[in-house]
C-alpha cells in the first residue's frame, strides 16, 4: 500500500484515481468511519486535497457475512480463519447469493481442487490477478446475482446478438390448470442432467484457461399446450438441459415457485408479459422467459478458471504478488 500513488489519473505515475462522483465518496468513506469506530480500521492511506478520493484500506472482518453490500472502492476486507474451517468459510460465500470473480493463491494442489469445486462463480483465477479477463481466453460472467446470461467474450455469447431462432407453429391445446404442488412434484422429480463436455480455451504460455459448463436448473415449458411443452422440454434436453412441462401455470405461480431457472413461453403476447412481470418480481436472480428456441447458456452456466500454471511447485516467487492459501 505505501508503494501506491494515489491522484491525477492523468499522470502515468498515478496508481489509483478518484472514485465516480460524491456519492460514492460519501459511502465508500461512511463504510470506513464505521470501521474506525469499532477499531476494525488496520490501515489507511492519507487523501489528497481535492477530488473524490478513497484512499487504499486496509479493514478486519470476521468474515463475508458482514459484508451486507458491495464496497465498490480501493477497500481490502481481511478475515482470517483456520484451516478446518474452510468449508464453512466457503459456504458462507455461496450463501451471499453473488457469484462473479474469486481469487485463490495456493501452492496446495488438492486446496485448489476443493475450492474450485465448492463455488458456483463465473470466473475463478488461481495463483494470478483478477483482472484483465481477456475475450476468448477468459470469458467474463457470473452466476446468481451476478450474471444472468452467455458470458461475454465466449464461445456462446455472439448467438445472443443475432435473431433468435423460432419454434415451428404448433397446434395449441387448452390444457388443464396445475397446482404448485404438482410443479414443485415434477421439479423434484427432475432427473439430473448428465455431465457437459469441458473446453481448453487458448491462453499464453504458462496460463491454463478452461471453460466448463454446468447445467441450470430446470426450465419450465409452459407450451401453450401439450405438444408445444413437449417440443419446448425436447429441445432443453437436446441441449444437455433439464425440463419440466408443466402445463397450464398461472402468472402468479411463479413468483414464489422455487427451484427452477426460467420458463418458456411460445404463445401469445399478452400472457408471455403477465409471466414476465412475474418472473421479474420474484427476489434473487432474474429468470427468463425464453420465447424462441433455447440455447446453450439458457440451460447451463458457464465457468472459467484460469490457473497461473508457473506458480505450482515451491515457487512462491511466481505467485501473483500475494501470499499462499
């Protein structure tokens, strides 16, 4: 930190520049008075005059759990644990509902294995920075909270921009009310989907880029109509995805039915908005109403772990700057 130039972001020399406006100023610098008063503030760099400065920080928490929001500043929330404790630390982590970057330095082969097993984020870089993801070597995104779509710069993301491919017409069928019961039964009942093919991603020498894919869970097909739900859980499972038709399902439903990823709609324009609203005023991540044929990222998420593959060994020289895990 002593090392760090703070200013005119301007100047060449200059490390760090100015946070975007005074609101986040006041925020970033509200989270650190409070710190200060409860002696968690370990350390902190002086402000320069002027300007929406927040200075680098140095702050001790007991863990992300008290982290109630996103600090979006030069601010360093430092918890220590022991060794035993790491699966809970971990699944203290998953519970924030978050998912975007996570950074691990470790000399410990089987340490990054359980880590990189245990969390759901989109991007994981072990042994190196977490930042610079770069398009094609280390596509960006996340999970939860975090991200909802094809990560960009990847190999599913382009399809997105273009028309979306539509279901041949169907002949629709009135079909009978469900229950949320009976949604909830068949979303239990859903088997797993068998496991998705890896891809090794190019990267320069010394770097492991690898993208892995990881079904959703299951997309509801709401037809209109038997023989469009069954097209609609055909095509999901075509994609190595997880279905459920689910009939006739009332707006409503789906603003408290839990464990299922998003629904398909192919019918008319005023129900797929009544679903949409639903969908969108669920907590949580935003789920999809997906009205064309689906494609890769509606029915997996996409993970990428990039791996500083000179830092394995005993040297801890190689290691991005920081201390080992």
């Amino acid at each position: 930190m002593d090392e760090l130039r703070v200013g005119d972001p301007w100047h060449l020399a200059t490390d760090i520049g100015p946070v975007i406006d005074a609101e986040a100023e006041a925020s970033i610098g509200a989270h650190i008075g409070q710190a200060e008063a409860e002696e968690r503030l370990l350390k902190e760099l002086s402000r320069p005059e002027g300007g929406h400065f927040i200075t680098p920080t140095v702050i001790q928490v007991n863990g992300i759990a008290d982290l109630g929001r996103e600090i979006f500043g030069p601010v360093l929330h430092l918890a220590t644990f022991r060794a035993e404790d790491l699966p809970r630390v971990l699944a203290e982590i998953t519970a924030t509902g978050y998912g975007l970057t996570f950074g691990l330095h470790s000399r410990i082969d089987n340490r990054v294995q359980e880590v990189t097993e245990a969390l759901a984020v989109g991007n994981i870089y072990v042994n190196r920075n977490q930042i610079g993801a770069v398009v094609g070597s280390q596509p960006f995104g996340g999970e939860g909270l975090s991200g909802t779509g094809p990560k960009a710069g990847g190999p599913h993301y382009l399809a997105r921009f273009a028309t979306p491919e539509r279901p041949a017409p169907l002949p629709t069928t009135d079909a009978a009310p469900t229950t949320t019961a009976a949604v909830e039964a068949a979303l239990a009942a859903c088997p797993p989907a068998a496991a998705l093919p890896d891809r090794d991603l190019p990267g320069p020498t010394g770097e492991s880029n690898r993208l892995s894919l990881h079904a959703r869970a299951p997309l509801l097909c709401l037809g209109p109509g038997a023989a469009a739900a069954a097209a609609q859980a055909e095509a999901v499972r075509a994609l190595g995805g997880r279905a459920v038709a689910a009939g006739a399902v009332a707006p409503e439903m789906l603003t408290t039915l839990a464990g299922f990823s998003g629904a398909l709609w192919w019918g008319d324009a005023a129900t797929a908005r009544a679903l949409a609203q639903a969908l969108a005023a669920r907590p949580g991540p935003i789920l999809p109403l997906i009205g064309s044929l689906p494609d890769l990222a509606h029915v997996a998420h996409e993970r990428v772990i990039c791996i500083d593959t000179t830092a394995s060994g005993g040297n801890a020289a190689l290691l991005a700057g920081a201390g080992t895990a």
